[in-house]
C-alpha cells in the first residue's frame, strides 16, 4: 500500500526520505494558495526562488516580481503574497518571479522528491484526486511559520489525509493528528484559525479578505508541479 | 503573562528560546514515565547520558545501568526503559545511570533552560501546580520518536495545556493544535494510541502492560528536577 506521511515543519524534512515520492508543498497563508490561484487564473508559470534577490535578477528579465517577507509586501516587487493580486487579469500568460517567507523556502528544500506539486485548500480535492491516481507513496511538507508548526497548513494536511483514507496507510503519527484536527475542525475553519499564530499577524497586517478567499475548498481544479525547469505550471 | 510554547520535536528546538524559562522534557513511552515512576518509589537519583558508552562508566561506579535503544533492554544493562522495573523495591537508595532513544537526549538539548522538570502523566498535575507557582514562561520539549512528532507525546503536552489554560497565554499554534487533540482524545488514550506508531512498535515488543501505565494520571505527586549535578532528583 501506498504510504502517506506529513511533515509538519522544514525543519524535519532530515526526518523524512523523499526519494521516489510525490511531496505536496503546503502554505495556506499565503504563498500556496497565490500560486493554485495564480495558475488557475491563467498564470503562465511560476518561479519560486529562495532569495529576494534571485527574484529581482528574474525581474530584471521581464518577469513580474512578487516579494514578501514577514507578511509585508517587499518593496520595489509588483505584487506581494496576496492570491487576489494573483489573479489579476494583467497577468495572464505572465511569467511571476516569487519569494516568501516560507512556503517558496519549503519547495527549494523538497527538490530531492520524485514530483512536487503545490496543494491548498483552494485545490484540496484535485490534490487528493493527482496523489489517488499515482503509484507513488506521498509526503505532505508543511511550510509553518519560520521553521515552527502552524495550525493552517497542519489543518490542510488533515484535510488531504482525511481524503486519502483508504487508499494510502501510514505509520506517521503527525497523520493521526493532523486527521483528527481537521475531523474537529473542518465545520468552522474560520473559527478555529482565529485563534492561531499567523492569523492574529495577517490581521494586523489588515488582510482579512486574503484569509476568508485561503480557506475557500475546492474553487480550482488545477494541481500545480514544478518543472524541470524550475517553474511552477499547471 | 506567562508564556507557555510546545516543541513537538527535539529537532525543533533551534526555534524555541530556553533562556530563562522552564522547561518541560516528555517522553511518555517510556524514558519520562521511568523516572516519575522510579524516583516516586525511591530510586536516589537518575543520571541521564546521551550514549550507552557513558551510562557504562557510571555503572563501573557503581550505578545502576538502565538502557534502551529501539524499544529493547540493551545487553548488559541492569534494567531497560520500564517503568515497572525503575520501581523494583531493589532500587530504593539507588543511583541509576539511564540512556534512552529519545528521552535522554531530549533532556541534553534542552540545558540551556532556566530549569529542566520531567513530565509525564503519571505526574501530570504535580507539573501543572509546579509551574503555576512559578514567575517564569514554560516550553514543553516533546522526545518524539527519532526527531518525528508522536501521538503520546504531543497528548500530554496538550493535557498540560489545558491544566495552564488562564495561567499563561501563547502564540505558539502547536499548544492550540496539543490542546485540540487532548480535548477529543482524554476520554480514552488507550484506544487513541492504538493506532499510533509507537503503541505498534511497544505491542511486538510485548509490553502492553507498560503503556497502561505511562497512561495512568496523577499516580505520583513528584516533580523530579535536574539539578546542577547532572542528576534528576525530587
């Protein structure tokens, strides 16, 4: 049987063998969702790259910059890590150049999987449908927040789990936890995330409509993969 | 207001900051659980060592050696990891030299704490009250299995939690997520941890006696402490 596992923080990525797996790299807030909604919205591709400036050489090249750190919208960037921005229409058949605080740090250290493809709550179902289809075990790498766990993405871990019961098993007991917080969760994820870490700081930062648009289920079908050219397309 | 933080993981303590705070080391199944057990029931002291080579000098000064490595009692060591054993009336006066998989080690990267307290739930309360009473915020340093994130661990961890809930506050979203888990769980452990790693692991090893007893409540009013010599005492 396939086997599934969640790692719950980068910072255990050396916990978790990666070679010959598919890894679903998850930052509900934000940088996952901008990227499932960006692409779903006609986002040519996607470069996610580690250093701000990485992202401005790539600007310099006629890509649009999207660059946030800490929550803030970094200046000189075009856009920040809003999914809203994303889908501008302005953007289409663009290329985006992007650099966050943690979700794009989380792809570059999962390069040693087979595939990586970008899952949010806004592509829940069409993750779960790519990762049912495939013959490969799985591994969901939580972006947290600065190397810490964070509620959110343990949450959107749970969820996937919850769908692929049945068709992988597991002996990772970060998949029982996340499982059964999403279980106790689901009914009223606004809720419960009012209560986490990076809600209270998005809040502050007054981005509240970003957060109620992260925790819609489902509003694309699209499963985002990096290339071997290093860009994220669907 | 007191801040309480849960690192889930020994491998996630380069994003905690110990300075000044107490520290809580869990390793319910079983390195914790032991030395509640053994220094309620008389045991003298018990000397934690990351290697076995270490916990073999102390026994050729006379201390008792306990050692445990995947679950198994090593070769010539005296006692392995159960709590059963660290109670043996023969004890009583002793020294025990202890080496664990998780919870020794635990405990060495957590010296740069203000003060390092055992926890488990055999004194579950005895902790809360302890650190109550104390001016100072708290993390609690789950061993987990091997650097990964165990069920039993983050249990009593969100148990904590609870018992602290209006004592200290957070930002950490790791005791929202413990604390969730605890509330949907408490009413029977047992059969929660049925399915987690480690109980699978404990059941072929044969010792299901063990784990009904780390999972036992308040049995013991002890707080045991590691003082400046590098023993744990009550």
């Amino acid at each position: 049987m396939k086997n599934l596992e969640i790692c719950l923080s980068p910072t255990l990525l050396p916990h978790y063998q990666l070679e010959g797996k598919i890894v679903v790299v998850v930052d509900i807030f934000r940088a996952t969702s901008c990227m499932v909604a960006g692409l779903a919205s006609g986002v040519r591709r996607i470069r996610p790259v580690a250093a701000l400036d990485e992202a401005r050489a790539l600007m310099a090249q006629g890509y649009i910059g999207a660059g946030e750190r800490d929550g803030h919208h970094v200046e000189g960037f075009h856009i920040g890590n809003s999914p809203l921005s994303y889908m501008d229409p302005a953007y289409r058949g663009c290329s985006i150049a992007t650099t966050t605080t943690n979700g794009t740090q989380a792809i570059e250290h999962s390069r040693a999987a087979r595939q990586i493809v970008v899952g949010a709550f806004l592509n829940l179902s069409a993750v779960a449908q790519h990762l049912a289809a495939q013959p490969h075990s799985a591994v969901v790498v939580c972006a947290g927040w600065k190397g810490r766990v964070n509620l959110e993405d343990t949450l959107f871990a749970g969820a996937l789990a919850r769908k692929l019961d049945g068709t992988f098993g597991t002996d990772d007991d970060s998949v029982l936890a996340a499982q059964e917080l999403y279980a106790n969760m689901q009914e009223d994820l606004f809720v419960h995330l009012q209560k986490s870490s990076h809600y209270q700081r998005l809040t502050r930062l007054g981005i509240k409509d970003d957060i109620h648009f992260c925790l819609e289920i489902d509003r694309f079908a699209v499963v985002p993969h990096l290339a071997a050219d290093g860009h994220l397309v669907i």
